[in-house]
C-alpha cells in the first residue's frame, strides 16, 4: 500500500450515482451524456446484472460498484451513497440508467440546489404521472403530511447531510428511493424541495415500483404501514414549526 | 388400549427427546438452544404429570384447566414467530450492508491494483 501515493480526499465535490439492473443497452450512452455535461465523477452501481452493464458503464468512463446480491433500486442507490460518504463526496446525484432522466436536468438540480439552499432536490416532472400515480400521491400526501408532487423520482440531489443521513443504517431496510427516504430525511430535519425537468419514457426496461397492480398493491400496502409506524414522528416535525417540504 | 396419561406421555417424551436430540447434535444454538430446552422439560413435565394442568388451572382460576396449556402453546408460538421476523429483519439489514460494502471494497482494490487512488476516509466501521 505504501507504493501508493496518498492524495486528499475531495471535499466539495459531486458523484452522479446511477442504479442499474440489465441496463446494458442504454448506460454507456446515459454515462457519456453525464461526463459531457457535468464536471462531476460518475458511479454506476451494477445491481447483479445478468447482462453487459458494468462492462458497458466502464466503457463509458464510470466507476462501477457490483452488487453480488440484488439489492433492489435503493439497495443499489445507497451502496453509491455510501460509497460517496467514504471517498469524501459532497454531493451526491441519482439518477435511472434506463435513460428517462435527461442528463441535461442534472445542472437544473444543482442551480436549484444552489438557490435554495436546501438539502434535498427533487426533479419532478408532472406531466409524466399517469392518473394511478397521481391518486397514489395524492393518499401519500395525506397520509405522510410530505407536501411533494412526485414521491418515486429517481432524479434528485443530495447535499452532505443528506448523504450521511442516508448511509446509516436506519436507511437500509428500505426498498425504494421513495417515501421512506423521504421521511427519514425530513425526520432529521432537513429541507426537502422540487423543481421540474423534463423526462422522456425510458428507452429500455420498466419502473420497478409500478410494474403491474400486484407490485403496485403491495407497494401501497408497505408503504402505508411504513408511513403509519412513523406517523408520530412527521407530526412532531411538523408541530414544531418545520415544514417538511421547504 | 392407551390410557390418557400414558399417550400424553410418550408424545411429551418423544418431544422433549427430540428437541435434546436436535440440541445436543448443534442443530440449535445458543439462546435458541435455551429456548427449546425449555419447552423440552415442559412437555416432558405436562406429558409423564398431566395432573399438573389441573393443579394450573385451580392456581389461575382457570375453570376448564386443559384450554391452559393449549392458550399459553398457542402464545409462545406466536412470541416465538415474531421473534424470528425480527431476527430476519436484523439478518436483511445485515446482509444489505455487507453486500454494499463488499462491492465498495472490491471497487477499492481493483482501483488500488490499478491506477490512481483516492485514500477513503475513515468509514462507520458499521457492516
């Protein structure tokens, strides 16, 4: 180890994390687009592919992380954000390898990071939800008191404490990038924000979360229970005068 | 023809034998070893002494004593089974962080056999 010269850690720095599962056909090219666009450092957190993913994800330029097990989309998103949290990154961005997600959204996130100052930004795009989803959002914003408009965007940016919130272990028995994120994020108080982008239907594959009404049933089902444990502490937020959204 | 006593009895035996059996070979470990010793000698003690259902049943007001130990059964089981999801719980969470952290590390080392590093900085020791 010592034949190895020690550099500093970067500080202030971003990481574009990217989940993906059989993405083989779309994450070079999404890679490519992120390196283009952003002077950032690029992870794709191959989550047990069948296919050429990582292979395709380091042809691009990225660093890759390969998941032994599949971990699921937020197994896969907090590997990366773990990873950033011990290599020192300030900031960390997610977004899907299926290639819905512009690339050119991402200095959006930053500028709209930059303006409000807050910990969490999510890029929505409400044009996008189908009539189920915004039913299914509207129950969640009932039930959560979480004044968002889209709780599964994959898009979002997370700033330090975000970073560190996420990497504990509280966060590790969560399924997706969604509503428990959320309210673990806002449990400890950091602010959360929106701003819309623009996204396209995805090139290949298909939402995890909304892949039949089996999926969808059980989906609501978890969360629900999830949101019913942890009602009191969004109440206790909210009573002492914090609003979760901003 | 088997009288009551003598059936509760070899079902209790056979019971406790086997779960000392399943103990003895290390099949069960630990605090699951206890557990089941215990539930072991109470079988073994309700089935060779069914009389001590009646006397439980007069000590805890219980007017139809053989209900007791199918009640109290029926709770452990369930105590038991929540038991288990919990320690599942425990073991997913475990399992997912190792997972994580054996990719970061292999990702460490095929950057460090190769070309730049980047030290870390020091990690939560945490799985």
């Amino acid at each position: 180890m010592s034949a190895i010269a020690p550099e500093p850690a970067k500080a202030a720095t971003c990481l574009v994390v990217m989940p993906a599962r059989d993405e083989a056909p779309t994450v070079g090219s999404v890679v490519a687009d992120v390196r283009r666009l952003l002077d950032c450092a690029v992870l794709v957190v191959d989550d047990a592919s069948a296919d050429a993913t990582s292979e395709a994800a380091s042809a691009a330029g990225a660093s890759v992380l390969r998941l032994p097990l599949g971990l699921g989309a937020w197994g896969a998103t907090q590997a990366g954000i773990r990873y950033a949290r011990r290599r020192g990154f300030g900031q960390v961005i997610t977004l899907d390898a299926d290639g819905q997600h512009l690339p050119e959204s991402l200095p959006v996130l930053l500028a709209e990071q930059a303006r409000s100052g807050a910990d969490v930004v999510i890029g929505t795009c409400v044009g996008r939800l189908s009539r189920a989803k915004r039913i299914a959002w509207q129950y969640l914003r009932v039930l959560t008191g979480l004044k968002l408009t889209d709780f599964t965007s994959g898009l979002r940016l997370y700033d330090a404490q975000a970073i560190e919130v996420l990497s504990g272990q509280e966060a590790s028995l969560l399924d997706y990038q969604d509503v428990g994120v959320l309210m673990l994020l806002s449990r400890a108080g950091l602010t959360i924000t929106e701003t819309p982008v623009t996204m396209v239907p995805r090139r290949a594959g298909r939402s995890r979360v909304f892949a039949s009404w089996r999926v969808v049933a059980r989906y609501m089902m978890h969360t629900t229970v999830l949101c019913l444990a942890q009602i009191d502490a969004v109440r206790r937020h909210r009573t002492a005068g914090a609003d979760p959204t901003c | 023809m088997l009288t009551g006593q003598i059936t509760s009895a070899i079902i209790g035996i056979a019971l406790a034998g086997a779960i000392l059996f399943l103990v003895r070979r290390d099949h069960l470990h630990g605090p699951y070893a206890l557990w089941w010793f215990g539930v072991a000698a109470a079988t073994f003690a309700l089935g060779v002494f069914p009389s001590l259902i009646a006397w439980l049943g007069r000590v805890t007001g219980i007017g139809y004593a053989p209900v007791l130990p199918i009640v109290v059964g029926l709770s452990l089981v369930l105590i038991r089974m929540l038991k288990l999801d919990i320690d599942r719980s425990r073991q997913e969470r475990q399992i997912r962080r190792l997972t994580q952290k054996l990719a970061i590390l292999e990702q460490e080392l095929d950057r460090l056999g190769g070309r730049t590093s980047t030290p870390a900085l020091p990690d939560d020791h945490t799985p």
